[in-house]
C-alpha cells in the first residue's frame, strides 16, 4: 500500500475507538479535557462552514443543545459555547436528557464553563418542553448518545428524538454519532475517528471527519476501510518546478462525445485542463471539433469519422493508435453513446490500452471494462447503476480484486477500492447532483493518472477529493441550487490555497 495511502485514518469499530481512546488518554482527566475542548470546538467550526451554504448564521438565532450524560454531551456543550461566543446576539435552550445530576465530571465542567461564560444567553428546558415553547432554531446540537450506546433505548428518549426530528430546524448537527441512529442529522461531525456505523447510516446525513491528532503516531495497517483526507492535496500545493515544461504536467488523451451528448466531452476537457494537466487531446465526433476548438482553444481537438447515427466509427481507429505514444493516460467514455459499432470501439482501445486509462460513463460496459490485454491500470467510475451492470452481484472490494481494476464508486459517499482497503470519501455533497459532475471527475481523473504518482489508486483518489473539496467550496460560496456544474472549476485552485 502507498505510504501517502496508509497514513489516511481507518475507520473504527466502536469497540475499537473506545480501546484507541483508552490508550490516548489513559485515564488522565486533563487530556481527556483537551481533547474535548478540540472536538467542541471544531463541531462549532464545522457547523459554522456548513450553514454558509443556506446563507450562515443569521442575527437573533437560537440553538437547541441535546446533551446526554457523557463526552458526546460535553463536545454539544462546548461547541454551544462556541456558537456563542462567535454570534453574540444569539441563544441557546439546552436540554439535559438524564437530568443534570446524570453528567459526569467532564460534561458538568463543559456545563458550568458554559454557565459562566454565556449566562444570560443560555437557558434550560426539560425533555417534556421540546416543541412546545414555539422556538424557532437555527441549529440543533444532538450530543445524547455516543459510541458507546447500547440499545435498547427509553421510549421517553425516543419520543424526544422524533419531537427534535419534527421541529423546523436549519441544521441539525449530531455529535460522533446520530443518537441511536434516531436523531434525523443533516450532517454527523465525526470527532476524532470515523466509527463504523456511520458507513451507510440513512439517520447520519452528510459526514464531516473532524481530525483531532489521534493518528498522528500512525493509521492501523489492517484497517479494511479508510477516509480519504484533504492532505492527499498537498503535493499539488507546492511550488511546480523551475525547470518544467508542458510534458511534464502530463499529456491526456480524451475519447468520447456523440450527436445524442456532445458536451460530456467538452465537460472532461475543461476539467483536465483546469486540474493541471500540461496537454490535452480529444477525439470527438468531426461534426463538432470545429466548435469545440473555439470554446477551449487550449485542447488538441481531433475530429473522428462518425456512424450515421452521430458516434464514433471504427474507421477513425487510427487517428488514436497512431498517436498514441504521446500519451500519458486516457479517459473513454464521456458522452460516448451507446451504439454497437462505437462501443466496439471503445472495448478495443480499452483492451490494447498502453497507458493508465479512465472508462466513464457509457463504456462502462462489462466486456469493455474487462477487456484486457495489456498491463495498463484501468479505473472504472461508475454510479451505483452502473456498478450494478458491470460488477453483477460482487461487493465493491471483491469487484475490484477479481479484475484488477481501480473502482471509483460514485455516489453521496464516494468509495474507492483497488482490492485492498475501501477509502471514503465524505466531501462534496448534493451540489454534485447534476448533470456533468461526472464527466468533469473523469477529465480530473485523467489528469492525475498522466502526473508521476506511479499508482492509479492514489491518482484516483486525489482527483476524488479535490472535486470534492471544490464541490464543498462552490456550495458554501453559491448555494447548491442556482449553480452550474461547470462552476466547480472555478473553485478548484481556491481549494489549493
């Protein structure tokens, strides 16, 4: 496994995150302390960036704060004092589930730190009293229930939870753990690890990995899941070298578009430019080159012959084989279509393939994706329809083992496997549901498969979170509405920054 993938942290059991906090902290109240305080306060900042895609905080807001007996309890406190402190005219009504005599020692000093610093802005309400007082909440903090419960759950815990559930709320934020995976969150601030049952949890919404330094001595090696962080971006961060030409950035072949869906393509083309890549040729329908050379002059633009139904035809085979040398990597696919004699096509180039190559979108075919004949890596991106059509009844992990593929699977969670571990990624979010999001992942995908990284997982998975990031970026900057696709382009260096 790539050294820059191993340090990416696994995903725990609950079991194993409560062994892995025990060692951490062994006992000492003052770590433990500190460690809290970190996790508060990076929920609050966490919950901060996130409401900035409906427009953030506005003035006169009130929170809601669901605090159990332990940690989980103590993290809502803090990050409630957070809240406060940043939005001075706001306030917050907060909820002890098991009564206040139920904390323990480090939840009451959250408790009476709160108290203290935010008095006259923090007031108390009873389970019985959720929903009746007419508050209308801007956030509600679910701090109730942490990896260490165990059901079954009190029916009068329950009724709260749907109560909060049913109430109007802009965003409703759960600490570590949707509270018995009751608790509707729009997003699960994870607080120092990923626990298990967040993977696939309808209750948990958008998961946000909130690194608190607890695998900085080192990630688990056998960890079977991991999550991808923003840290695989950081050689894309650095200066570029002085001595550096066009060739060096990577020469990206694109093949795909048809009459029925020319601007997939362009969609790729644009993406491999923006993401870096020193050159870029496309093959595309000869009807449309012309055009497409105008709206992005900085691509070699290669018309093929078409069929009479507008795809690529076999004909043009040697437009691509007689350049082919030049190439770095390749993405088929894009707008491909889905004609006989052009899918014939991609499943030949696919099978002779040379170099890294990217299969999208209509050539994720099952005799095209396991055409073979060569060494060449091949990764596949498919949504879930997709994957159900090429892989049949395989698990992901077993898919990619059993044919050599990188698998990128698309979808609110992005998971990507090569046979080994299964990495995560939490970023983007409904802003990606769209036409074209695809098509600008896979022209990213190509880029990073042309760069010297030597491994088409960690080429993949880098494009992965970079379109993630810039996905996160465009919707707390526009909205995830009124926004085009293409925009996340625009987004793409910020996030480097």
């Amino acid at each position: 496994m790539p050294s820059v993938l191993a340090s990416c942290p696994p995903v725990l059991s609950c079991a194993a995150a409560q062994a892995l906090e025990s060692d951490l902290f062994g006992g000492d109240e003052a770590r433990e302390w500190a460690a809290m305080k970190h996790a508060g306060a990076a929920v609050a900042a966490g919950i901060v960036e996130d409401l900035r895609e409906i427009g953030g905080l506005r003035a006169g807001v009130r929170l809601l704060v669901l605090v159990g007996k332990g940690h989980n309890g103590g993290d809502a406190l803090i990050a409630a004092g957070e809240l406060l402190q940043r939005f001075p005219d706001a306030r917050a009504d907060i909820v002890f589930v098991f009564g206040p005599r139920g904390l323990r020692p480090l939840a009451v000093r959250a408790w009476r730190e709160l108290a203290q610093s935010a008095r006259e802005r923090v007031g108390t309400l009873s389970p019985s009293e959720v929903g009746r007082q007419g508050a209308a909440y801007a956030v509600a903090l679910d701090g109730v229930f942490g990896f260490q419960f165990r059901p079954p759950i009190a029916p009068e815990v329950a009724a709260l939870l749907q109560a909060v559930n049913a109430l109007p709320i802009a965003l409703r934020a759960a600490v570590d753990l949707p509270s018995a995976d009751l608790f509707q969150a729009d997003f699960t601030y994870a607080t120092g690890s990923v626990k298990q049952p967040l993977l696939g949890s309808e209750a948990a919404g958008r998961v946000r990995y909130l690194d608190l330094g607890f695998f900085r001595g080192g990630a688990a090696a056998d960890a079977s899941d991991r999550v991808l962080t923003g840290a695989l971006l950081d050689p894309l961060r650095r200066f570029r070298p002085m001595r550096s030409d066009k060739r060096t950035y990577g020469h990206v072949f694109l093949l795909g578009g048809s009459r029925s869906f020319p601007g997939a393509i362009l969609m790729s083309a644009h993406a491999a430019i923006r993401s870096g890549a020193g050159l870029v040729t496309a093959f595309v329908p000869e009807s449309v080159a012309a055009a497409f050379a105008a709206r992005l002059p900085e691509v070699i633009w290669v018309g093929w012959p078409e069929t009479p139904g507008g795809g690529l035809a076999l004909e043009g085979e040697h437009l691509w084989r007689e350049r082919l040398e030049r190439a770095d990597a390749a993405v088929i696919g894009p707008g491909l279509g889905r004609e006989p004699e052009t899918l014939a096509l991609a499943q030949s180039l696919v099978a002779s393939a040379t170099v890294p190559v990217a299969i999208d979108a209509d050539a994720l075919q099952p005799e095209i994706v396991r055409a073979r004949r060569g060494l060449a890596p091949r990764v596949v991106t498919p949504h879930a329809g997709e994957l159900a059509r090429i892989a049949g009844a395989a698990d992901l992990r077993t898919f990619a083992e059993e044919t050599g593929l990188t698998v990128v699977a698309k979808g609110p969670v992005t998971r990507i496997c090569a046979g080994g571990p299964v990495y995560h990624s939490f970023f983007g979010g409904p802003v990606l549901a769209r036409g074209g999001s695809g098509d600008l992942l896979a022209g990213m995908i190509g880029t990073q498969l042309a760069q010297p990284w030597d491994d088409p997982l960690l080429a993949a998975a880098r494009a992965v979170v970079w379109h993630g990031l810039a996905a996160d970026a465009l919707a707390r900057a526009e909205g995830a509405v009124a926004v085009e696709t293409t925009r996340l382009l625009d987004y793409l260096g910020a996030v480097l920054r």
